[in-house]
C-alpha cells in the first residue's frame, strides 16, 4: 500500500490534522493483507510538522512496525521531522 501524503496537503501542520488524516484512512489500512507493506510517500510535501507526523505516521509504526516504509526525501522539514520523531520514540 502507498500513503502519498500530499492528498492530505502539501503543508502538514497540527495535532489535529494529522489524527483527522490518521482517521479518515483508517478505512484502507483495514483492507491491508498481512503481508502487505505500507510506504509513505513524502514527494510534494513542502512542510511537515513533528505534530502531524506523531499524529499519522508514529501510530503507523506502533502498529505496523517494520511494514512501515518511509521512502527517501530530500526535503529538510521531512528529514527533520523523521529525524525527531526517532529520537523521540528511542527515548520512550
């Protein structure tokens, strides 16, 4: 399964917005075989917030675990936010 986040927005901000985004997909992931992978796809995301990103992708993780794929960026707020949220998660 492919997540392209960019449906959600191309600036993805608040904790808010990222449960909602987390939520309205929930319908898809209940379709996702065993052993099927979920990749997230962060092409034409000009912003992602570490609050969003707790929101939607930290759940996925703690779900998901290793299914969880996140595809390579170039984009500094996305590697930032990522780079966060691990450090975050390594400390719980």
């Amino acid at each position: 399964m492919n997540i392209v986040l960019k449906k959600f927005g191309t600036i993805l901000v608040s904790r808010p917005n990222g449960k909602e985004a987390y939520l309205a997909f929930q319908p898809l992931l209940n379709e996702l075989k065993d052993d099927e992978n979920i990749e997230i796809d962060f092409n034409d995301v000009v912003v992602l917030a570490p609050s969003w990103a707790d929101e939607f992708i930290t759940p996925l993780k703690e779900k998901y675990k290793e299914r969880v794929i996140l595809n390579k960026t170039d984009n500094i707020s996305v590697k930032a936010t990522l780079e966060l949220l691990e450090e975050i998660q390594k400390k719980k």
